[in-house]
C-alpha cells in the first residue's frame, strides 16, 4: 500500500514512520527548497528528523500551485492513504479539502492530526506543550508552582499513534464499503485522554489532587534509592506477594512485622519504611542489587539517560543503523516494525524524479516544472 505524509516536525512523520514499518510505501511530501521544519532543528532537537523520517522516500511539491495540484491530485489517484499534519483548512485553502479527494479518490482514506479535533477550538493552532499545559498533563508532571513538559513529544507520537489505529480501522471497513474516509485527531484529545485518570480520580476524591510526584502514588515502595555505588535505583513493590519476595531477597529484619503486611500498611507507614529500605538498599552496589532482583524476580530500574541504551544489551538489540548525511546513526525502531525496506533517511525531495516518472511526467515536463519552482 502507498501513503503520502504531508507532515512535519513530529506528528505526520511519527504517523508517517509507523506505517512505513508496517510495510507502507510512504511518500513524503516537502516544500520545495525547504522541506520539513525539522530538517533544519538545532540543539536538543537536531535528531528529530533522521529519527522519524529514515525509510521514507521525499519529494518536493508546491500544492499551492496549478502545475503542483495536478502532480499532488495524480499521487492521490495511486495512494491508499494521506497523512496531514498541516494547521487545519491548509490544504482546504489550496482546493485539496477532503470532499475534492474524495472525487479524487473515493477510497483514500485522510488522516488528519491537528492540535484540536473538530469542536469549538478547532481551529486554534498549538504545539505538544502548549497542548500539554491546556490539558493538565504539565500540571500533572511537575511540581506544585512548577509544571513542566515531558520529556519527550509524547501528545504529538501518542496522537501519531491513535491516527495509525483509526488508519487500520478505516483499512478494514473498506475491505466492506469500498471507500475510505477521514481520521480526525487531535493532540488535544489524546492529552486528555492521557490525563483521564486523574480527571477522574478528583471525580471519586471530590477535591483536586496534587501534581503526582507530590501527590505520591498508591504503592507503599515505589521510590528512588541510592545504591552503595552512588547510583539510583527505582524499586516497585505492588502486591502483597512482590513484598514477602523483596523482603526476604534482601533478608530485611521487618518482613513479619504486621505494619507491613498489605500494601494499604506499608502505605501508610511510608514515614518508616522508606528510610529504612534506604540504609538498607545502600550496603548494596547497583550490580549486587540487579543479580538479586533478577533472580527474584523484583521490579526495578536503574535510572538512565536515553542515550545509555545505546549500550543497554536489550534495548541495543531493538535499534537499527540508519544513514543520515553520510553518517550513520543507531535508533529505536517502531515496536510493532513488519520490515524495513530502507535505512536511509532521505535528502530532500531524492525521490522528485523517480515518482514523477511513475506518474507518466517525461524528462521534459519535469525539468520544467523545476524551472517553474512546483518542485
């Protein structure tokens, strides 16, 4: 199956990257001369574009012009799905709306991730933290005064992620009907979704709730602790069971002791018990404490940059090499990946050429159409 992502920065491409690793020909549509906003992100933000762009194929396209619509309304003849990830009514202003697609194609179907689904803010543009903080996911994250973004554009792939399942749903309803239709979702309603549970948990409260790492959690051990060598160790204790298991992994003097016994006990004697577990957790080193876990089957994490997992043996084991300006580069794949057809991330509008041949432009027309700025 062929889709055309006319995407940027992270949403579209994230879109645009799951389903070319479930087999998808994925088309890239860029702006002439400019391409994706992320081709070009500095900083902390300079690895957005080879990460959700490599096995794609680019080509560059002004739709707003006439000789460019003709290019755009030829590829959607051939495609199965368009990803948008434009502000709303942008491809509307350039007479590509999706009642025009739809005579088209009736049975493409049209993904759109915008910053609000349809409603009364439908229109309003925004980004992942913007959105974040009109949810109350930043509220959530941070601190009491202080809320912060997360650390990483979760609402934008989470989104990406909820256009994919509405992609395959719409997919199965063709095999039915015969034509496709639209997917509408917004990073709104996917922050809100994320944020649910404390909706309604003030709901069942009936009094608001602090952001949670001040709020706390319902676990009695579910806390950072430092080991003998210096590093930090989370620990998640959760049933009743996991608890006789910890305790007797470390032979903890305390583990008939009835204050402990449920977790709602330990809960709510967390003023002991955490210190307590602490000077205990630190006779340990980190490797002591992981061979004992393991082998007792404790939930655990030894806290890592994400970087450290280019050296984690699992996680290692889950990257691919891609290609991005001659330079090679390791990154996490889609979990759920089919097959990679290519590791390449693509240089802007590469493809151009090849895709118009395909569509029946001759050598020609498409130096005209470069002399003309459509690609």
């Amino acid at each position: 199956m062929r889709a055309l992502e006319i995407g940027h920065i992270v949403a579209g491409p994230t879109a645009g990257l799951i389903l070319s690793s479930l087999g998808f020909e994925l088309i890239k549509i860029e702006k002439p001369n400019e391409g994706d906003i992320s081709r070009r992100l500095p900083g902390s933000s300079s690895g957005t574009f080879p990460y959700l762009n490599w096995g794609k194929k680019s080509v560059t396209l002004d739709i707003f012009k006439d000789e460019g619509k003709a290019v755009f309304k030829k590829l959607l003849k051939t495609s199965d799905v368009l990803i948008d990830n434009l502000a709303r009514g942008t491809l509307d202003k350039a007479g590509l709306g999706y009642e025009e697609i739809k005579k088209i194609n009736p049975k493409i179907i049209y993904a759109s991730i915008k910053a609000y689904g349809y409603g009364i803010y439908e229109n309003r543009k925004s980004l992942d933290y913007p959105i974040e903080v009109h949810s109350g996911l930043a509220y959530m994250t941070g601190l009491k005064d202080r809320p912060l973004r997360l650390g990483a554009s979760i609402v934008d792939i989470g989104a990406a992620m909820f256009a994919v399942i509405g992609i395959l749903q719409k997919l199965l309803e063709r095999e039915e009907t015969g034509v496709g239709g639209i997917v509408d979702v917004g990073l709104f309603e996917t922050s809100m979704f994320f944020v649910g549970q404390h909706i309604s948990t003030y709901q069942v409260l009936g009094r608001p709730i602090l952001p949670i790492n001040e709020e706390g959690f319902a676990w009695g051990i579910y806390d950072f602790f430092e080991t003998k060598d210096n590093k930090k160790i989370f620990v998640a204790v959760t049933t009743d069971k996991q608890w006789i298991d910890f305790c007797k992994s470390l032979n903890l003097n305390i583990c008939n002791d009835e204050k402990f016994r449920r977790n709602e006990d330990r809960y709510r004697n967390r003023s002991f018990l955490i210190p307590y577990l602490q000077n205990e957790i630190k006779k340990y080193n980190s490797d002591e404490l992981i061979n004992i876990f393991d082998k007792n089957n404790i939930g655990y994490s030894i806290l890592n940059k994400p970087w450290d997992l280019l050296h984690d043996p699992h996680a290692s084991a889950k990257m691919i090499k891609i290609i991005f300006n001659d330079k090679e580069l390791k990154v996490p794949t889609p979990p759920l990946i089919k097959e990679i057809k290519s590791n390449i991330v693509p240089s802007l509008g590469e493809d151009t050429y090849k895709i118009l041949n395909e569509l029946g432009y001759n050598d020609e027309e498409i130096k005209k159409l470069k002399e003309n700025g459509v690609i």
